[in-house]
C-alpha cells in the first residue's frame, strides 16, 4: 500500500508497505479520508510531548481523523464486517486502569494514539485498528465523516466545561476546532457565544456558523480582554471559555475574563509556551480550569450531530488534496507557509 511514513523529524515520505492483514481483534479499513490537524503539524516537527518525553518513537504513519470502508476483520470480531463505513476512535486505552474501566481511555497513562503514539494511522490506503476503536458512520459522506474526531473534541470540551442553557461562552480561535466548538457549544444550549480571532474572513465565517459576537484580536491588547468580556456580558464575564488555539500571550488575561463560577477549557495545545496564571482570580469566584483531550466518550454524539446537519462540516473543509502532496504541505504548513484560506484540509489516498 501507499502510506506517507515520518521516519524521524521532519523527514515525511510517501513509501510503499505492507498491505496491513487483521490479528485476532483487528479490523483493516481502507481509508477514504485523512484530516490535517495542528497535531500532525507537531508530530512532524516532533515536538509532542509523548516524544520529547520518549514514550513514543518514529517512524509512525500519521493521520488521526479518518473516514473509510472495513475491508478485513480478523477472528472474533462480531461488531463489523466487510463493507461497513466507519471511522477511528483515537485513545486505545490499556483496558486494565480504572480510568479504561470507566471508559475513559482518552487519560490512560499506557495508552496508544491512532497515528500519534505508537499506532500507525490515516494517512495511507489502508489502517489497521482494534475493532473496538471503529465507530460506524452508516451513510454520513466519507469527507464529512472525517471530522468526526474534531467534532468529538470539540464536543467533549464542551461536556468537561458544563456548557449548557444559558451559559455566555467565549471560543478562543476561529480555526477548525473554534468553529466546531462553536456549533457544538449551540447544541448544548448556550444563550450566547462569542468567537475571537486574529483573521476577519474566519470570523466572518463564525457569524454565519451562528456566532452572536466576534472579537477581532488584532484591534485590542491581550490585557484588554477582561474589560471586553465585562462588555458584553453585563459586567459579569463569561461563563465558559474554550480556549481552542493555544493562544500562550493571551491565557492569563482568559481567567479574569470568567464570570464567578466560571469554567476555563483547555483544548489547544501550548506545546513550548507556558503561559502564566493568577491562582487569586480562581480562588476569589471559585472559577475553574480543565482540560479535555481527545474525543472522550463523544464519538457517537459528534457523528450523530454531523448527520443531522446541527454542526455544518461542509462550510469547514476547503482543501481535498493528493496523499503523494502531504509531505510538501506538511512542511509548508510547519514553515507558516500554508494555503492562507485553509481551514479543515482532507488527504485523499
């Protein structure tokens, strides 16, 4: 098979291996759609932590957000068959800990990542997964499935921070991940969301995704915020924030920023930023901050939101793009070099 393997950093090319055959567990799908995320970015340019901290070693074939069709399962699978469209739940957890136990294999501390950790993923013809970590997607379109992973992201930042009616959230970054951050912060019942970003044509975007506020961040200073937060929301601050961009200069200004009570989510990644904070703001309104990796348990939830067209996929993809391409746009994307209207880009094998 067509596979791109990142052999070490920064060194990503299009080979040919094995066609990958299913162990007992296993299911081998052929892969219809592979996402681009800031993950693959860091994984290319190796500065993840599960590397830098050596529990996870090159050379992998990246590709986390997935789509496609089963084309072998191996012996005692009962759950799939040949011809099933689904996609991959990122986490395979130990099974052992009591956090797996729960259903939690996003935080075991032993487990592989699809295409990041010790797992080989999407970006190639094929990919072998436990059967266990394949959601079926029944007639959702490959391309829309595909960001099944973000939107389970997204959706489980939401359920960490508590969004529901009639929270005021503030999303932080109007990238792929914002704006489904957005839409799915709408699913959960928030009164009111506001989106801030740097680039006017993607909060152009987050008005017709059903933003009520933008916040252009290129007019204000990092410092400013508290006040604008207190601005549209009655003096009292936000109730949720999503921080969705790994913004280190402006993380310090987001606690401040919350209304008593308040939730702060960390979704992006800061990789080498570390932003400080002011433990007194959380003390004096009994805020709070929490983080939320992976998709969590949101999977079936985000694939049922994108059939039922409550979070628009289509208005984010805007690149369908040649699996032999990945290298060059990796390294254009590693460089800031990348497509200036890119939002969510698909890698087709």
């Amino acid at each position: 098979m067509r596979a791109l393997l990142l052999s070490a950093p920064k060194t990503l090319k299009l080979e040919t291996l094995p066609d990958p055959a299913p162990g007992p567990g296993e299911a081998v799908v052929e892969v219809a759609y592979a996402g681009i995320c800031g993950t693959d970015v860091e994984l290319f340019i190796n500065d993840l932590s599960h590397y830098t901290l050596g529990y996870a070693k090159l050379p992998i074939v990246p590709g986390h957000e997935w789509s496609g069709t089963v084309v072998a399962v191996g012996s005692g699978v009962k759950s799939l068959a040949a011809g099933d469209r689904v996609i991959a739940v990122v986490a395979i957890g130990c099974g052992a800990c009591r956090f797996c136990r729960q259903g939690y294999e996003n935080v075991c501390s032993d487990r592989r990542e699809v295409g990041i950790v010790n797992q080989d993923g999407g970006f190639a013809q094929y990919a072998k997964v436990p059967a266990g970590n394949l959601r079926k997607v029944e007639d959702l379109p490959f391309d829309v499935a595909a960001v099944s992973e973000p939107t389970a992201v997204t959706l489980n930042g939401c359920v960490q921070g508590e969004v529901a009616y009639p929270d005021r959230v503030l999303v932080v970054g109007a990238g792929p991940i914002g704006l489904l951050a957005l839409q799915c912060a709408r699913t959960r019942g928030a009164a009111h969301v506001t989106v801030l970003d740097r680039v006017p044509a993607r909060l152009e975007l987050a008005k017709k995704l059903g933003a009520d506020e933008v916040l252009d961040g290129s007019t204000f200073a990092p410092p400013e915020l508290p006040e604008r937060a207190k601005a549209l929301t009655g003096g009292e601050g936000f109730d949720v924030i999503l921080e969705c961009a790994g913004a280190g200069p402006l993380f310090g200004h987001l606690i401040p920023a919350l209304a008593r009570l308040g939730r702060l989510v960390v979704i992006g990644c800061f990789t080498t930023q570390r932003p400080p904070i002011n433990p007194d703001f959380l003390i004096a309104g009994q805020r709070r901050i929490v983080g939320a990796v992976g998709g969590g348990t949101s999977y079936a939830d985000a694939v049922g939101l994108l059939r039922s067209g409550r979070v628009q996929a289509p208005a984010l993809i805007t690149h369908r793009i040649p699996l032999a391409e990945g290298p060059r746009l990796l390294e254009d994307l590693a460089s800031h070099r990348g497509p200036q209207d890119a939002l969510k880009m698909l890698l087709k094998p």
